[in-house]
C-alpha cells in the first residue's frame, strides 16, 4: 500500500505542469523582495553604502576605519559602530574596482557576480542530483529541494537586498568546496587551492576561522597552508598597516561591545532562558563536542565535508541576525537532499516513526527560513499576545536543530543513529 501510494504521488510531482507552478512559487520571493523592490527604490543599502565609502577611503591612500568613532575620547557606543567599517581592510579592497560606478550600480554588479557564482556552482541538475542519491522517489525532487533555498530562503533574500559581505564569503566557500570536489587536481593541490580561498574568507569575515581545529585534528596540513597563503594574500593587498590597525585598534573595540537588541543568537537565547550567565559556557561546550565527534571520526571524513562544517560553524555559533545565517547554504543545499533521500527511503524497510518524525522535524525547523514567502509571512504576522519565542529565535533554534540533523551525513552512514 506504501508503495502504490508512493507510485501515485510521484506522478503526480512529475507532472510537468505541478512543476512548473512549483518553480514560480519559489521564484516569486527572489525577483519581488531581492531584486524589483531594491532596484524599482533604488535602493543601495545601508550595510553597502558602508562598503561602498570604505572602499573609496583606501583608493583615496586613507583608513577606512572612522576617527571619530575608533580615535575619539570617549568609547564608542553600539549604534555608532553599527555605522561605520568594522571588518578587515582585505574586503573594502576588493570592492575598489566598483567604486568607478554609482553606488546602486555597483551594488548590482556585486550581487550578480556573487550570487551568479553560488547558484552556477550550487544549482544541481537531475543528472548530478541522481547520481549520488539513487533513483527513489520523484527525479526532480532532489533539484526542487536545492532551488528552494537558492531561491526563496530569507537569509539569501536580505544579502541580496542589503549587498551584504556574507555573498562574497558564500561564493568563495562554494569555489572551495568545488575544488575538493575536482578529481582532476591531486589531492595535494585540492587541498591548498582551498585553504587560499577559505584564508581569505576569513580575511573578508573573521568567523570562518572556526573550521582551523577541525583542519588540525584531521592533519589537512595542505589545505591549513593554503589558509595561511590566503591570509598572507589577503594582508598584502590590503596593506600592513591597515591590517595592523583592524587588529590592534578596530577588533578590541567591537569585540568588547554588547549586541544590538534587535539581534539574537544560541547564546543569547540560552542566557534568557537560564537563571545564570552560563550561556557562554553551553556554548562552547557545544563546539567542543562537535570538535569532539569529528576528531572520533577523522579518517573517514574528506576535505569537502570539513568545508561543508566549516560554512556551517559560523552561522550556528555566531549567528546574530537573519543574514548572518547565509552561509549555512551552502551545506544545507548539499546535505538536505541526501538527509531527506536516506529518510524517505528508510520509510519503506524501516519502522515508520523515526523517519517520519525527522521528516517533520526538519520541515519545521526549516519553514521559518522561508520568512519572505507570502504564507509563512502570514504565520509570522497573525500571532497574538506576547509570544513565548520571537520568529528570530525560532529561527535560530530550528537552524541549529537542522545543523544536529544534518551534521551526521557529514561523518558517514555507519553513524547516521
């Protein structure tokens, strides 16, 4: 009986014209809220508009980092630095070459080469999509599921919208991760083209400096050299002394500042709900054991799964706000498919109640992603009362439930209980 109905709804899903209408609904999101409504404004952004004057600052031979707000008497507060540039110098160098255009156009050509990097690179074909996941249940449906995220999730829709960092660093880790991929490279050679790439990620953001310990206990000696070639990289074309200035002067002070109210992470979310300051502590607990069960399983996991860890370790441990969680697409497009394959295929040899409960689980755990689609904004916005959880802590929850799903694809299926 499972299998007739099974047979039935897959012939249904095939239906040309159900997957066509599919592909409009994911669509929509994208082209209203990512691209008509900013440019139809002319909306650069205010996050950009920062870059944008940063990377002029450094093509004029100054600082791009604000006197008043680093050098005055009196220490900066919160909604001072949230206006002014806090990242390393390596960022706003890259974006010189757009400071020739207007501050919209350069926006738009920095988001359509970002993005169109991620999705040329991430975007999967029924062929590809088969080939590691077999040929059970719908054959598009290994494709639909990566183009929902590249297509309609929230933390991509606002970088879209805002021209956010996060892009670059998301094309660089997809860039890397292909490279590991490659079977045309030696594994040497894999492995240190990668390191350069995520090197300068972290130059660009300093958060995917989480993957170094997972580099180290896995002996990626070549892939921890690239890191250190990309970071070398990264200083020179930025300038010694700009460098020198973000780590003796800008990242002491923003480090030691409190966050914006308006934001929320795993650690925030613990200390509210703890009656002592252990948030902290939970927190890194929870990236040790993490450290822990890779380090227990080192020798069967490949570069390019680390580097799928990798783009996920910022988002879970440092994630503030909606677009700080862009990153995670890149494992969630890869392992989500795969996670969901293995499951649906469990419900035909195994008990019904475990996979069946995953299944759910991810599906809740994920729809609060997709905030910019008209249902799910509807949810969002007809609650009532005081709310027990805001939608940025439900978000922050279900994206760390996701991460405990998915993170066992990483290490293997003998582990996957």
């Amino acid at each position: 009986m499972f299998d007739q109905s099974t047979r039935s709804l897959r012939s249904i899903l095939d239906h040309p014209w159900v997957r066509g209408l599919c592909l409009v609904l994911i669509l929509y999101p994208l082209l209203k809220f990512g691209f008509v409504q900013p440019w139809a404004d002319g909306y650069v952004g205010f996050d950009f508009e920062i870059f944008y004057q940063a990377a002029l600052d450094i093509r004029e031979g100054k600082s791009p980092y604000s006197d008043t707000v680093f050098h005055g008497d009196s220490p900066p507060s919160p909604d001072e630095v949230a206006g002014v540039y806090v990242y390393p110098a390596f960022f706003a160098r890259l974006l010189i070459p757009l400071t020739g255009l207007t501050p919209l156009l350069a926006k738009l050509v920095f988001v359509a080469l970002t993005y169109g990097v991620v999705l040329g690179l991430l975007a999967p074909s029924p062929q590809s999509a088969l080939e590691g996941m077999g040929s059970k249940g719908p054959f598009w449906l290994p494709v639909f599921i990566p183009l929902c995220f590249l297509f309609s999730w929230g933390p991509l829709i606002e970088n879209l919208r805002f021209g956010q960092s996060n892009l670059l660093t998301l094309a660089l880790f997809c860039i890397a991760w292909r490279i590991s991929q490659s079977k045309s490279l030696a594994p040497r050679s894999r492995g240190l083209l990668a390191g350069v790439l995520l090197g300068m990620a972290s130059m660009i953001k300093l958060t995917p400096f989480l993957i170094l310990p997972f580099l180290v206990i896995s002996l990626e000696w070549f892939a921890l050299a690239g890191v250190a070639i990309g970071v070398i990289l990264a200083v020179l074309l930025s300038g010694w002394h700009l460098t020198w200035e973000f780590f003796t002067q800008i990242l002491p002070v923003v480090s030691t500042l409190e966050s914006s109210s308006r934001g929320i992470d795993l650690g925030s979310i613990l200390e509210r709900r703890f009656p002592v300051p252990v948030s902290g502590w939970l927190v890194g607990l929870f990236y040790l054991a993490v450290l822990a069960l890779f380090f227990r399983y080192r020798r069967r996991i490949t570069l390019g799964e680390l580097i799928l860890l990798g783009a996920y370790l910022p988002t879970v441990f440092t994630g503030l706000w909606y677009h700080h969680y862009l990153l995670a697409l890149l494992p969630i497009v890869v392992l989500l498919p795969r996670r969901i394959a293995s499951l649906t295929e469990s419900l035909s040899r195994d008990s019904l109640l475990r996979p069946l409960s995953l299944l759910v689980m991810l599906f809740l755990s994920l729809l609060m992603g997709f905030y910019y689609w008209p249902p799910v904004r509807k949810i969002l916005e007809g609650g009532t009362g005081e709310p027990l959880f805001s939608a940025l802590e439900i978000f922050v929850i279900g994206h760390v439930t996701v991460f405990l799903i998915l993170t066992p694809q990483l290490i293997g299926p003998d582990e996957r209980d």
